[in-house]
C-alpha cells in the first residue's frame, strides 16, 4: 500500500501541472504523437530520494526504477484503450501526454452518442484490468502464498505480484463516479439516455464536487494525498464543466448561420499611409482586403498596420503586408468544431463559402458574441428569428 499511496500521490500532482508547459516528444505510434511531461523526472528523482533516505542498496534503487517504468507501459497502453476505441467511432486524437505514472489522451472531439462515450470511458480501466488478470496468471505464487509475501521492498519475487495489484487498483479507481474521471464520463454517458448532455454533465459534475470535498476530508485526518486527489477533481470539474457548456451553446450551428455579411474592407492597391486614414473612419478591428475585381483575397488587423507603419514604406500596399487567404470556412462546418480549429490563428477574418462562392466572413469573437447573446437569454435565438432579423 506504501507503494500505492506513491503512485495515487505523484498521479494527481502531476494531473495539477499538467497545464504547465514543457513535454517530451518520445514519437508517435498509430499515427499519434507521444509526449512525456517535465515532471516524470521528479517522479524519478523522488524515487531515488527515498532510496537514498532508506539506505537501500543498488540493486534495490534499480528495481524501484524498473517499477516506475512499468507502470509508465501501463499508463500508456491505458491512454491506447481510450485512443483505439475513439478511432473505431471515428474520433481522432491530437496526442498522448504522459505524466508521472498518469495520462491524458486529447480527441479532436467530443463524443457525439452516450454509447460511444461510455464505450470509450471504459475501454481505459478495461486495459489495466486485463493487465492486472494476465500479472495474476503468470506471477509464480498461489492465492495461499499471498499473505506470506514479503513486500516491503521491491525485489525479483514481488514485482509482478505488485504491477498486478497497482493495475488493478488504477482500475477500480479510476471507475470512480467522479467526473471528469473515467467513472464520471460513464456516468454522464448513463445520465445522458434519459436527459440532456448539459444537464448530465451539472449532475456527473455535482457528484464529483461531493466525493472530491469528501475525500479532502478525509485527508486532513488520514492521509494527505486524499486532498490533492480531491483538489484535481474540483479544479477539472469545473474545466470541463465549461468545455461541454461551450459545446452545448453552439450545437446545430453552422458557419453559414453566423457567416458576417457586412464588414470594412480596402483595395489591396491601397497604400499604407492610406489604409491608415481610412481605418480612422471605422471601428473595425480587422479589415478584408479586395481586388480590383472586388475579390476577398486577404484580411488585415488594426495591429498589423499600426505595426507596418513603423516597419515598412508608407507607400507600400496593402497587398505587400496583408494575410492572402488560402483557406476557406465552408458553410456547413460545425461552430463547436471551429473552436479547435487552428485557422483562427493564422487569419484575423477567415471566408466562408457555400458553392466555392464567399458568402460572408467570420472570426473568433464573432463566435464568442453570439455565445454570449445565447448564454445571456436562452429564447433570444427564437425571438430574432420569428423578427426575420437572422
């Protein structure tokens, strides 16, 4: 249990810091990249530390390393359970980061169907409990043998007796009904047959609110670990909490429904000195850029042509400095699934298309506003709509 407790401990300290920036790239297997975060090695150095502190002898400290690195196998093969089962429904994954005996595996989406996300939850503990029953097997001792075991120290005779009992604990832990845990997902995918995925995730999240104050509890007069594990569960509740909000305020909207059809636009053959005069006589903050054949053919920011102005000709045009459009937003693409999109980050206002032909523009905050006007009045939707504003 010594060595469990561990395990539970540098698990969700790490979970804590895996926001922090600095991960390993290891390689890829199946077409996803793995990372390792920084914080593996003080995984390690702590290991060492207590070694040291213990007196143990070399081949002991070589053991405890071994043991670290297996269970390391373990968690990855655990991401792979959730990873696999995802792509058999069509669900891509970004990485796998992999923290100090703990993971994540990041999809691209989120589970559209309670069976599929469910399915998905479950495939994770699965791995470690299939991993536990094949230790089981062919670890050398009998049932009867087991209170006998010597298992203060790692060593030759206990290893695989101890990877067998930590799979199988991360098993059964991670099945708690805590959201957004494994077993918290398989809750809010029960929950969401018979309601609402919104509503779902507010109760899986309310459940996992209980258990993470109890367990802090608990740990201030048992254990302190408990209150770090209780800590992890409240702050990613509320993270994930606010994704699946997100998800939920834009689901059925297409890039066509909110495409921008009026917006400040100048001729590429406009000057700087120019451009800046007429960017005074508007209150736009990005700016699409038209050919003499009164094409979009690029966008500029209010930023980039204060910027231009110290770092370019006055009488360079506006075609030299502007961002060109090579990617397009067709008409029909999901709002929830622009939020991840990449292409925000490389164009100020990005066209969208229906039929090759731009029927408007949209940008970040113009899917922002329009979650806020939603979030701020659940019926203004329908009120603008039966006006004809929309």
């Amino acid at each position: 249990m010594y060595i469990i407790s561990n395990y539970l401990l540098f698990n969700f300290i790490c979970h804590l810091l895996k926001q922090m920036k600095g991960s390993l790239y290891l390689g890829q297997f199946a077409k996803v990249k793995i990372f390792v975060h920084w914080t593996f090695f003080i995984l390690v150095s702590y290991s060492l530390f207590l070694g040291v502190l213990m007196e143990q002898h070399v081949e002991n400290l070589g053991w405890n390393m071994l043991f670290i690195l297996a269970i390391f196998l373990c968690i990855l093969l655990h991401e792979f359970g959730h990873v696999v089962t995802g792509h058999r429904f069509g669900y891509k994954t970004k990485d796998i980061i992999i923290l100090p005996i703990g993971g994540m595996s990041r999809f691209e989406k989120l589970p559209d169907s309670p069976k599929e996300e469910f399915l998905i939850s479950v495939s994770g503990p699965f791995v470690n409990l299939l991993i536990a029953l094949i230790l089981f097997l062919i670890q050398p001792y009998s049932l009867s043998n087991f209170p006998y075991l010597d298992i203060s120290e790692l060593n030759s005779k206990n290893f695989l007796f101890l990877l067998c009992e930590v799979n199988f604990f991360i098993s059964i832990f991670n099945l708690i009904p805590a959201f957004p845990m494994d077993g918290g997902r398989v809750l809010r995918a029960i929950l969401s047959l018979f309601m609402s995925k919104l509503k779902a995730t507010g109760i899986a999240s309310s459940v996992g609110t209980v258990l993470s104050i109890s367990l802090i509890f608990l740990g201030i007069f048992f254990n302190p670990f408990l209150i770090v594990i209780g800590l992890f569960i409240i702050f990613s509740t509320s993270n994930k909490s606010s994704v699946v909000n997100i998800s939920e305020l834009l689901e059925g909207h297409t890039a066509g429904e909110l495409a921008m059809h009026k917006f400040d636009m100048l001729y590429e053959n406009l000057t700087i000195a120019e451009a800046s005069k007429e960017v005074l006589d508007h209150q736009s903050k990005n700016i699409g850029i038209v050919s003499e054949k009164d094409e979009i053919i690029g966008t500029i920011s209010r930023d980039m042509l204060i910027s231009s102005l110290q770092s370019h000709d006055l009488k360079t045009p506006l075609s030299k400095i502007m961002n060109p459009i090579t990617d397009v937003i067709p008409s029909k693409t999901l709002l929830k699934d622009l939020l991840n999109d990449k292409i925000f980050k490389n164009y100020n206002l990005v066209p969208v298309t229906e039929n090759e032909k731009i029927i408007g523009m949209i940008n970040l905050e113009n899917i922002l506003e329009f979650m806020a006007f939603k979030k701020a009045s659940p019926d203004w939707e329908n009120i603008i709509n039966e006006d004809g504003l929309t």
